[in-house]
C-alpha cells in the first residue's frame, strides 16, 4: 500500500529547523539568505520550495 506524503508548502523557523536536522539559528539564517521567508505581522513562514532549491546549491558533487 503507497502513503500519500504530505508535505508542507510553508513552515516556521522551528518546525524547518526540525524537518531539516539543523538547529533553529542556522534554519533562519539560510531561510534569509534563500529569500525563502514570508512575513504577515508577527507570522513568520519559510517556502520548502525555495529553500530547498537553495540548499541544493550547497550538494557536494563527486
């Protein structure tokens, strides 16, 4: 039996920082750097999409 996945779009800081093992700091950092972040008054949500094809950048080839 296949499970359907579901995979979240937008995050906050500590639930990205839990989904990609790194610590909370460092999550928000690269989400900047991605411009991967999204703000709506005190709402802060990070695109999975974005940051992830920033963090690909950082792949070590060979």
């Amino acid at each position: 039996m296949k499970q359907k996945i579901n995979k979240k779009r937008f995050v906050r800081y500590k639930e990205g920082a839990e989904l990609y093992s790194m610590c909370q700091r460092k999550f928000e950092q690269m989400a900047k750097d991605a411009n991967a972040v999204y703000k709506l008054d005190k709402l802060v949500l990070v695109n999975c999409d974005i940051f992830e094809e920033y963090l690909e950048t950082f792949h070590v080839k060979g």
